[in-house]
C-alpha cells in the first residue's frame, strides 16, 4: 500500500479531507507532539482536535506496520516458490492484519501435524482425488489401496483414506474464505455460556454460575468479569454455536459433486476440520478480539475519568491540613501553605485501640489555630468516616475560634506516592506514613500538580485496570496527563519536575535541567531563557515554550497560550488598534475589529498568520492566564457528617460523582461508602453511554431510591422528582 493509499485510506475512515490527514502525518513524522500539533498547527490541520489528530497517528502506525508484515508474507510465499498472481493481488488488497494471516496460514510453517505426516507418507494425490470429486463410480477402498504402504507405516485401505482426510481437514481449515465466513457467523450468531467452576462461598462472579449471552450482545465490561471469573478458575467459559449451521455452509464451499463416490469421506473431512481445528482456533480469535474491544472500551472510560479528575479544580489561596486516617498506625495529620509547601505535622490515635479521642482533638485544635488553617482534607480510606465524625465535631466546637470546613479527597495512589522517589526527594526527612497525608491535601490545593507523581493506573477511577492490556493502559493514560497537562499550561517558575515532563517537548531529563537552572539563576524571566537551559535546543523550546507560563515575567505575552513565534503577529494586533494594555487587550481588540469594520482577509494577510492563529491571539488577550479548570465545579465543602443511617429513601442530597463505569456512576453523598447511580436511573430517557450524562467531580443532585444497611449499599437517582 503506497503512503497516498493509506491517507486516502484513514480520510475515508475519519471522514476527513485528505489533505488534513497528509500534512497531519508529516508534523508527526517530523517529530511534533500532539498537543502542540492541536494547539499550534491549526491551519495545516484544519483544527482538528487531539483526539482525532492521536486517530490519524495509531491508524497510520496500524497501516504502517500492516505493510511490513505484508512485504513479510509476500517474501516468504515467493521464496516457497508459491505466490501466484492471484494470491498476490489478495494479500495486497488486504487491509486488515486478520485477513493478512488468514492469506498466509496455508503457507506458514508449522509443527509436525497429522496432515503433514499424511503427506510425507505421500497420502497428497489420494487428497487431491477426493477434492476433485471427479471420480462418480467404483469403490473408494479399492482406490486407496494403491497406497498401501507397509514402509510408510500405511497397513491398510482405510489408514490411506484416513491420512488423505487428515490433509483435506487442514487445507480446510487453512482457507481463508472458510476461516472468514465461520468467524462472522459466529460472531453473528454465537452465544458466550459460562458456567460455575468451583463453589467455595461466596463469590463476586454468582450471576455468571449459569449465564449465557449473545456475542454480539454482550456488552465489555460483562466480557472482562467473566475473563477474570476464568482467569480465578471460578468460571469455565465457552462460545456456542450451531455446529451442524456450520458445517452445511462449508460443505457447500466444498462439495460440488454430490455423486462422488468420494462424498461421505468428504464430509467426514469437512466435520472433522471444523471440530478439531477450525472452531477451537476461531473461539479463541473471537474471544481474544471480544477481549481487545472490552480492553478498548474500558481504556477509554479510565481515561476520560483521569482526564476529568487531573481537571479538577484547584483550591487557591487555602491553608490546608491533609488527615490520612488510620486505625492501627493512627492518622497522619499535615499542614500546607498556600503554596503547597509542608508546615508541620503529627500523629493522633482518636480510634480504637488508642482511642486518644480529646488528645487528638487538642493537637488539630492547636494546628488549625495556629497555622490559620482554612480546610481540612480527610482521605476517603480505612477509618475515614471515622475521622470525619470527630472532624465535624471539632468544627462545630470550634465555631467561634475560626471559621473551618471540611472535604473527603480520594487517597488513591497516596501510598504510591509516598514510598516513592519523588516522595524521598520532596520529603528526605519524613518517614513514609506521614508522605501520603501531605499529598492528600496537595490533591485538593492543587490536583493536577499532584496526581501527575503517581502512576495514573493508581490513582482508581477506573474498571477492571488490572485485567486490561497494560501497554495499552499506560499508553493512553500517559497521553491523558500530556494532555490534561498541556491543556492547563505550566507555572515555568514553580512547577516540579515531575509536572515539567508532561509539558510538549519536555522529557524528564530536561524538566531536571530546568529545576537546576531554576535553583542555579533564580526564576525564569522570560521564555526566551529556556533556551540557556542544558538539552533544550530549537526544537524542545519550538514544542514546549507556549505550554509554558511565567505570570510576572519581562513579557505579559509569556503568561498566555500565545506561541512565541506569534507575537509579532501579536504585537502588531495590539499596535495597529492602539491597545497598550495586554491585560484589555482581548475584549477592546475584538470589538475594535467589529466597529472599525476590518477587512479580516486582508489584516490577516498583513500579520502573516492564518484565522484560527487569529482567534487564538484574541482570546488569549481576553484572559490572559486563565486556567480552564476554575470553570468546573468546585469540590463540596462541609462543616458536618451525614451517615448512612440518616437516609431516608426520597431525600434530595447534593453529591460528587467519584468514578463513572459502564453500568452508571459512583457519588459520593458523605456516607461511608459511594451511592450508585445506575444508567437506568440517569435521566429520563434511555443513556447508552453514562460518560454522555456525568463526569468525575461533577457535583449533581440525586434522590436516594434504596438503603441496604446490611451491605453498607445506597442507590440513587438522577431523577430528582420522583
């Protein structure tokens, strides 16, 4: 496949011009990241957005690497002396890797088979007589007879016909018209059954004891519960088909002459190929192909809830006590400034065994009091609603103190975290335990800054993250923080290292680079300096400077989304319109243009830059600085606890969706354990997709529909009038 095919090839797919799709590929090839390709290079794209530009990138990799196992297969048949203009012109329009394989297994080298013991003992014209079903009279015995063989080990009449049959099974089963046509039906028409492997108590898997579904159906997060239910060896699962359907239509492939006297063994080969190889090597392809597209569905969902939660907005301008709770080891208690920077800190042990409930009250008393504390962050795990209980309590004793509240923060990966390098290096004097209650109220002052130091996979906004493909895990949620992180932009003077690597163009070498020359010559005045930084060259700064921002530098324009290689075009703007202040310069430049009544081809053609560009310069001019996540919904804060025995079925409660999966949504709703939102209960009409509906961190409003206190389970709605 040429380079134009597979460009007109992938516009077809993603319906896009092809011109888009061409010069997308080459800004790829020629090393530019993705963010800066969608924010950057809006007129060589058309303006597509990331996530059709990262389609473009994996279709072209697809292709790519489809056409060197093609060059493969068609080197390989040709060296066997058996590539035919026919078989050529087949693998050449092939487009898909499975069609590709398909072509080739007849010609793929394989392990000692009973076909091809069959063949060695020279059992191939016997095969080829009854494949050509041209003989209609006389006796098949006394046919196979001429090859009887003692030497070979072929005693009798029926031993040949049984080897000949051996070879028709597998060039059966080595068809690729065959392997085509069985593989969609049972895709079509196939159900999955499971059935119970072993019952020692209870299990997580007990609706799929006796379940079956089609396999067209089957929607993927029930396909990787039942991978996991097999993979514990408590389920045994199998694809069932109507296997007489299948072998009629085989059949009809193969047999053309039904007064053969050959017919029976005929279809004694066609029974036994699609038994013994075809059904058992095509239950694995559908399965393994149900696998990739639940892994791909579930990679997707993980990702938009990461996305959503690393977007999360940041708490500005708070002093901030982190409590990590505890029973055992007690809770860690930690107090940040404003700027994220650690305090002071302690241990208090309010719960059983130590049950020092007033101790523990008197040291965060004395804290909050001194440190001027404004919220407090209680982490979501063991003995959170305990903690919370005697936080509640402790504000409203300490109401006329100063003004305190209250907020749960997922601790997910906190532990991560904390036995981590980036940990040892932050806080080389701390001990482990008391690392994570510092990243606890770090997550809530500023949670992109933080959750950027765990492995995403850790952070638990997702479904079945362990069962899926971890290459492809870590791929696309790698993809998630560059982009959430380039979409945020990055304080140039006071971002770690490891927020710094995320940034376009950056690697951690040169986000190490950068901290060094930071802590070397003091604050970065201007973007231009970045270049005087050790690894970054023409090209990283290129890709990284207008991700980057420095709020009290020399140049405003280096506290915007404005490219350096755009500011005479947007210097000239502010000029051309009498504008001397950049921080009006947005709002006074866009209806400048609107009353002067501009010609925008022709101002364009004189800034030398493209309309999107345009857009861009103005409005970033109209909010400079601006961080897109203030425009999300702001964390509930509270000043007292609510428990699961103060519900009442109907009650109108405000709550914080925490993770949003296939089958609904996870909230939050100040009791020990999340409400679920089932998808039936999102709206009023049918949501195929909850992720269409609700999103990590949106604060909603739910009416409580069922209380299970025995489970500890809360059911919501999203359909507040009942």
């Amino acid at each position: 496949m040429t380079a134009e095919q597979m460009i007109d090839l992938i516009a077809k797919e993603l319906n896009l011009k092809t011109l888009q799709v061409r010069n997308t590929i080459q800004l790829l090839d020629d090393a530019n990241t993705v963010p800066f390709i969608a924010r950057y290079r809006k007129e060589h794209t058309g303006s597509l957005d990331e996530n059709v530009i990262r389609d473009i990138e994996d279709r072209i990799h697809y292709l790519r690497a489809l056409d060197a196992r093609r060059e493969t297969i068609l080197h390989s048949i040709a060296e066997q002396g058996k590539l035919t203009p026919e078989l050529e012109a087949k693998i050449n329009a092939a487009v898909k890797l499975q069609e590709l394989e398909d072509l080739y297994l007849p010609f793929k080298p394989k392990k000692r088979t009973r076909a091809t013991v069959a063949k060695e003992k020279g059992l191939e014209p016997l095969a080829n007589l009854i494949l050509q079903q041209e003989i209609t009279e006389g006796d098949p015995i006394r046919l196979a007879k001429e090859f009887i063989d003692a030497e070979k080990e072929i005693n009798t009449a029926e031993e040949a016909l049984q080897g000949a049959c051996d070879i028709i099974a597998e060039i059966i089963s080595d068809d690729a018209e065959v392997r085509k046509m069985i593989r969609g039906l049972t895709f079509k028409t196939g159900m999955i059954r499971t059935a119970v492997k072993k019952t020692e108590g209870r299990t997580a898997y007990e609706m799929y004891y006796d379940y079956q579904e089609s396999v067209t159906k089957i929607p993927p997060h029930r396909i990787l519960a039942i991978n996991r239910g097999e993979t514990e060896s408590v389920l045994k699962v199998a694809i069932e088909v109507n296997a007489s359907q299948m072998t009629a239509e085989i059949e009809n492939l193969y047999i053309k002459n039904t007064r053969s006297i050959f017919t029976d063994y005929l279809k004694k080969s066609v029974t036994d190929s699609y038994q013994r190889l075809i059904e058992p090597s095509i239950e694995r392809e559908v399965r393994a192909e149900l696998t990739e597209k639940a892994d791909e569905h579930a990679i997707k969902i993980f990702a938009a809830n990461l996305k959503n939660l690393l977007l999360q907005p940041p708490v500005r301008g708070k002093i901030i006590m982190g409590i990590d709770p505890g029973f055992r080891t007690g809770c860690k208690v930690a107090v940040i400034d404003t700027t994220g920077k650690y305090i002071e800190g302690d241990t208090i042990y309010p719960h059983p065994p130590q049950n020092e409930y007033l101790k523990a009250k008197s040291i965060v008393r004395s804290l909050a009091n001194k440190h001027k504390v404004d919220i407090i962050a209680i982490g979501n795990g063991t003995a959170s609603r305990e903690t919370e209980q005697i936080t509640a309590e402790l504000i409203l004793e300490m109401k006329d103190e100063r003004k305190l509240q209250y907020v749960i923060v997922s601790e997910a990966g906190a532990s991560v975290y904390s036995a981590s390098k980036i940990a040892q290096q932050e806080f080389p004097d701390l001990e482990a335990s008391m690392r994570g209650n510092i990243s606890i109220a770090r997550r809530l002052l500023d949670p992109l800054a933080e959750l950027v130091k765990i492995d995403p996979k850790s952070i638990g906004v997702g479904l079945y993250q362990h069962d899926v493909n971890q290459r492809s895990l870590a791929k696309s949620l790698e993809q998630v923080v560059e982009s959430s992180v380039n979409m945020v932009g990055v304080n140039l003077n006071t971002a770690s290292a490891s927020l710094l690597r995320y940034v376009s163009g950056l690697t951690s070498r040169t986000a190490e680079s950068i901290i060094r020359s930071r802590d070397k010559n003091g604050p970065f005045k201007n973007r231009n300096e970045l270049k005087n930084v050790d690894g970054i060259g023409e090209v990283a700064f290129q890709q990284a400077a207008g991700f980057l921002r420095i709020p009290d530098g020399d140049n405003p324009l280096d506290n915007t989304g404005i490219h350096p290689e755009s500011y005479d075009a947007a210097s000239k703007l502010l000029k051309k319109f009498a504008i001397n202040d950049i921080a009006q310069g947005g709002g006074v430049l866009r209806k400048s243009i609107k009353e002067s009544k501009t010609d925008l081809k022709a101002l364009l053609a004189e800034l030398g830059i493209g309309e999107p560009t345009f857009e861009d310069i103005i409005r970033n001019l109209e909010k400079p600085g601006l961080d897109p996540r203030d425009e999300m919904p702001k964390p509930i804060f509270k000043s007292d606890v609510l428990k699961i025995e103060d519900l009442r079925e109907g009650m109108i409660l405000k709550g914080t969706v925490r993770n949003v999966v296939d089958f609904g949504a996870f909230v939050d709703i100040g009791v020990k354990h999340d409400g679920l939102v089932h998808v039936s209960q999102m709206g009023k009409k049918f949501v195929k997709n909850p992720l269409e509906v609700v999103a990590v961190g949106d604060v909603i409003d739910v009416r409580v529909v069922y209380i299970d206190l025995e489970r500890g389970r809360v059911g919501l709605s999203m359909k507040t009038e009942a």
